[in-house]
C-alpha cells in the first residue's frame, strides 16, 4: 500500500468518525468506544508500524524547523505526522462534545467548535474553552464521560 492510498483511507475513517461522533453524541458506545478509543487506537497502530518502519532511514529530527522539514520529506513519516494530528484532533472533539454535555451546553453552540477542530485542531479547542468560559451552562450528570 502506498502513503497516498492510506492517507486517502484515514481521511474517510477520520470524516466518518466526526459524523458518527455529530450525528449520535448521545450514544455512550459512540463516545466512549468508537470514538474515545477503537479509532484513536488505529491510527494510533498505523502510526506505530509507519515509525518502526521508516523512523531508521530517515533524516531529521525534531531538534529545529529545518530538521522537521528534513524528517517530513519522508512521506511515510509525514503520513504517520498526519495519523497524529487526525488521532488527537478527534480525541479532543471528544473531550469538548462529552465537557459540552457535562455542562449542560448545547450542540448548536458546540458545533462550530467541533467544526473548527476538525480543520484546525487547537483553533477549535481555543473556541470552545471561549464558548465554555462565556456562555451559559448548567452542570448535568455526563453519561458519556
């Protein structure tokens, strides 16, 4: 399998994800299951495997921006980059869809800030502690936390 078909096949897992995580937010086994673990926990192991395979014979590091560049013109390793970025944007829409649901605020209000963490990770976040920090909110037992 090549980068390119992978990266095509995480993206359609990861949009799915955030649908499914939209569309049934009330469903424990959606939250707390598919989305708080089976999904993160693929990506998580296609990270792993792409590393171990592919960590050896590359240049770069993480020690300056120009070796980031160096190590990313890997395209496998900068697949395993994307896997990162698509495990753990998902992982904190969930944090603010289940934190949303604890206290008491409503998807209408959330939805952009899913939205915006979906496209831009700590953008999204950044909106969400705003919208948690200046709107009302009552505190409700979470099910889903």
């Amino acid at each position: 399998m090549t980068p390119d078909r992978l990266f095509s096949i995480a993206n359609t897992i990861a949009l799915a994800a955030w649908i499914t995580m939209i569309v049934l937010q009330r469903r424990s086994w959606v939250l707390n299951v598919l989305i708080g673990r089976v999904v993160p926990a693929v990506f998580a192991a296609i990270y792993i495997a792409i590393v171990a395979g592919a960590w050896a014979g590359s240049t770069g590091g993480f020690s300056s921006l120009a070796g980031v560049a160096a190590l990313f013109s890997n395209r496998w390793l900068l697949l395993a980059g994307w896997l990162h970025y698509l495990a753990f944007d998902l992982l904190i829409g969930r944090w603010e869809l289940v934190d949303a649901q604890a206290r008491g605020i409503g998807i209408v209000r959330v939805l952009p800030c899913l939205l915006l963490t979906f496209m831009f990770g700590p953008a999204g976040w950044l909106l969400y502690i705003i919208v948690r920090l200046t709107g009302p909110s009552r505190a409700v037992p979470s099910r889903a936390a």
